[in-house]
C-alpha cells in the first residue's frame, strides 16, 4: 500500500532508475515496517522542473501510505534524502517530500479496498 513517486530532472539512464526505484522499495518497506511486496515504486524523469529559479538536479518525492506515521515524518525525510543523494548525487536541499496518510478505505487493490 506505500507509493513512492520521484521526479527528478536529473537525467537517469534506465538502469540507474530501476536500481533506484529498487532501493527505494526496499527502504520505504523497511522505515514503515511493510512487506516489500505491498510497496510501489515510480521513478519519473521530468526534464521541464525547475526548484528555487534554476534547473539544478532537484527531486520531487510522494510518499502516500495507510496507517503513515505523523511522528516519523522527519526520519523518513532524512533517509530518502540520503538515498537520493547517494543514487543520483542530487543534494538533501534541493529535495522537497510530500507526506500522505491515505484512509483504508480509500486505498484500493485486488477487486477491494484495504
């Protein structure tokens, strides 16, 4: 149930991006204590971003999950910043993260809702 989307305008050669939205899966798993096989991942190129008037590697990133944990907001905004750093070399300060707690029954999947 955990979605991460990242847009960058950094230029990712696809493999770069499949290891990252692996990664990435990995982490959002393990930081909200979720099965992996719940969590999706979307690695999106967006060349056209702009972030404090340049266009300067940046990174936008969604995090949307049930049961979100308001309290743990700051913590998991310091490990996918890491990771984008570490993965794309895109610096914590050009990084923005929007956190959503998605209610249970608005979350579908599998002919259902969670």
């Amino acid at each position: 149930m955990p979605f991460l989307r990242i847009q960058t305008n950094h230029a990712l050669p696809e493999q770069d991006a499949r290891g990252l939205a692996s990664k990435a899966s990995a982490l959002v798993a393990g930081q909200l204590g979720k099965p992996e096989r719940y969590v999706m991942v979307s690695v999106e190129n967006n060349p056209a971003m702009q972030f404090a008037g340049t266009d300067a590697p940046l990174a936008y990133l969604e995090l949307k999950s049930i049961g979100l944990p308001e309290d743990r907001t700051g913590e998991l905004s310091s490990a996918l910043c890491q990771l984008m750093t570490k993965e794309t070399g895109i610096e914590a300060e050009r990084v923005y993260i929007e956190f959503s707690n998605a209610p249970r029954n608005m979350w579908g999947w599998n002919n259902s809702t969670f």
